[in-house]
C-alpha cells in the first residue's frame, strides 16, 4: 500500500472525526483522555517498529518524546478531575510538554538523517530555560500564557521537524517524506492556532478543543507514517543490495540490463571493458589484491564517466558503460579516455605496483538495428578484437570486426 492511499485514508479519517464531533459534544476530559491515548499508541508503535527494524535511528527518541507528551496530558486530565492541585498539575504538564516536543524534534532528525547527533540535544537548553523562568515567575499558574508558551514551543518543533522530513528527501526520495511532512505541518499549524485562540480568541478561526481534536487524529497520522517511512526505507535497501555489485558498490548485470531501453535509440553507445591478464594479477599478488584492484578499477572508471551514463560490472573482471546520445566519434574518445585513465592507476600490494590495462569493445545502436541484444553482441565482439589486437586499447565495432 502506498503513501497516496495510506493519506486519503488519514484525509477520511479527519472528515469522519469532524462529523463525531459535530454530532457529539466532546467535554474537556474526554478531549485529554484521546490526547493522552494518541500519544501512548504513538510510543508504542514507534518502540514496536524499533524492535523489528534493524535501523531504527529516532525511533527510541520519538517514543521518549511521546511518552513524555502523554505524561502531560495524564497530568492535565488529573487537574481537569481535581485529583491533583493546581499549582502541581499545571506546572507538571508545562515540564513534561516542553521536554516531549524538544525530544520530538531530536527524534524525528535522527529518524529522517538515519544518524544520531549528539549536538542535537543541545535543543533541550530552550525547554530548561523556560522551565527555570516558569519556576521564578510561577506564570505556569496562568492557563492562557501556559498554554500560549507550550503550543507556541510546540509549533516551532513541530515546524523544525517538517522542514528536516523535507530537506532529508533529497538525498532518500521516499514518497511518504512528503506526506509525513503535511501531517507534521498541520499539527504545527494547529498548535499556532491555538496560541491564537488562547490569546486573542476573538479572531481565533476556531476554538482550542477543535484544534486539540484534529491534532489527536494527527498524532496516530504521524505513527503511521512514521512506520511507512521505516518500510519504505527498509524496502529500498533491499532493492539496493539486489542492484548493487557488493565488492565494488557499482550497478551489477541486474541493475544494468534495467536500465537499458527496450528499444535502442539513435546514437547511444556501449563500452564493453575487460581488465587484461586479470587472471595474473590474482596468481601473483593474491586474491585480495585482486579484490582491491576492482574497486579502484570500478572507482576510476564512475569518476571518468559521463553523468549520464550507465556503470556496472556484469561479473568478474568484466564492466559495462552504457552511454546515452552518444555517437560513435564521441564513443570512442571515452573509451580511449578511459584506456588512459586505467594505465595510470596506482594500486599498491606490499610494496610493488601493481600493472593495470584495460580492453574496451565499443559499439553503437546505429549498427544494432534497434536491437539490445545485437548491440552487445557487437560490443562483445569488438572487445574480443581489442584483446586480439594487443590489449589495452579501444576498438570500434565495424563489419571487419564482426
């Protein structure tokens, strides 16, 4: 199921909560008690995912910050019911917000970087601040400046955590980034609605308990997404590793025989390349040499290669460059290129140089007949007729050849 489903589901879930309200007069409590249980399902499905997620950066920390935003409202809901006294609720449920949307934040920047940052937590300075202050002035007694301080916190976390899902798709493009940016943003929104509602209620464009009615069914949004992030991202990692060479982390035959068009178009050429006399490089340093060898092969060859071209190795000793809007002039210039490029690769094995050439077949879709197949089986046989010729140089595929 995709994110686009997995939203309009969220979009039916806030119209169908919209018409409960509006056909049922939630109290206050009851409105705390959902609060508090959005959050406490929230955590347990962030510490779930983090048990069966071999990477799971953030979880733990969005479950902390979770925790501690039920914690709030549990104290809330006892203020509401006069179990505990004012002065200790109001100023227990001000703690316990503050901390939970900083360590919100922190979480959802480890979970969308996939790295933890130690120097992230230095957020928790603001929260602490503002506790110190609210223990001094004891403005916490307060209800609309309580609430205005928290929600005004909650939305400039909330706003943070958006802006990092975003900046963080550019490097991992998964669809839900977006969505769980919206979800995210909304919330934020919500909460600076509030502070609104809070402090000048007459243009308020709608009331607090609304606010904190749609910001519930946003806090179980969140998880939700949150764990398609998670899949998704898990997803793309196995794709990766079913792509990837995993010696030298280029494209492997998989990857590369995708990529290819199904139907050649004009000009786009193919570079068949196979590292001379591998075979003695393995007998006389060693395999392990041999290992270093391809990698510093495959690295030189990605460095010197088109952006638009295609890089992979195909199995062994033998790689494959597929060249889009390339015509056989300009082919063979690369290919010649790149010939240059292997002769003068330094890789050491104990001391000594270790001699490196390359042969490269190059053929192009103006001699394939639109056909994938014939191309490399031109390429192929030029590559044989560089290797025949000497090795380490670039042969064009002609009839000669063929």
């Amino acid at each position: 199921m995709t994110a686009a489903y997995w939203c309009g589901v969220f979009i039916d879930f806030i119209a169908f909560g919209i018409m409960t309200l509006q056909s049922f007069q939630l109290d206050l409590a009851t409105v705390l008690l959902l609060h508090q249980c959005s959050f406490l399902v929230g955590a347990l499905c962030f510490l779930y995912t983090r048990w069966q997620s071999k990477r799971g950066e953030g979880l733990g920390t969005l479950a902390i910050g979770f925790l501690s935003l039920a914690m709030s409202s549990t104290l809330a809901g006892l203020g509401e019911r006069s179990v505990l006294s004012h002065e200790i609720w109001t100023f227990g449920t001000f703690v316990f917000g503050l901390i939970g949307y900083s360590v919100f934040w922190v979480g959802m920047r480890q979970l969308s970087s996939g790295r933890r940052r130690r120097i992230d937590w230095l957020v928790l300075v603001i929260p602490v601040v503002l506790i110190v202050v609210a223990f001094a002035t004891r403005f916490y007694l307060v209800d609309a400046v309580r609430g205005a301080v928290s929600n005004f916190i909650s939305f400039l976390s909330l706003a943070a955590a958006t802006a990092t899902v975003l900046h963080d798709r550019r490097p991992e493009r998964l669809p839900v980034r977006v969505v769980l940016s919206c979800v995210i943003a909304l919330s934020s929104l919500l909460a600076l609605l509030i502070v609104v509602a809070m402090l000048t209620p007459a243009i308020a464009p709608m009331t607090p308990r609304w606010a904190f009615f749609i910001r519930i069914i946003c806090h179980f949004a969140i998880a939700l997404f949150v764990i398609i992030l998670v899949k998704e991202r898990a997803e793309a990692a196995l794709r990766h590793a079913a792509d990837t060479d995993m010696l030298t982390g280029v494209g492997n035959r998989r990857w590369f025989t995708s990529r290819m068009p199904k139907v050649m178009r004009a000009d786009d050429a193919l570079l068949l390349m196979d590292l001379d006399l591998f075979k003695q490089v393995n007998d006389r340093f060693g395999h392990d040499t041999g290992d270093q060898v391809l990698v510093s092969f495959a690295d030189a060859i990605s460095r010197n290669l088109n952006a638009s071209g295609s890089f992979a190795r195909l199995g062994g000793e033998e790689f494959a460059a597929y060249l889009p809007k390339t015509n056989a002039l300009e082919a063979m210039k690369a290919a010649e290129r790149l010939v240059d490029v292997v002769g003068k690769l330094e890789v050491d094995s104990n001391g000594q140089r270790v001699p490196l050439t390359v042969s490269i077949g190059v053929a192009t879709s103006a001699d394939a007949g639109g056909s994938w197949s014939d191309l490399l089986k031109m390429a192929d046989a030029a590559l044989y007729a560089a290797k025949d010729s000497g090795r380490n140089r670039a042969v064009l595929y002609d009839k000669i050849a063929a």
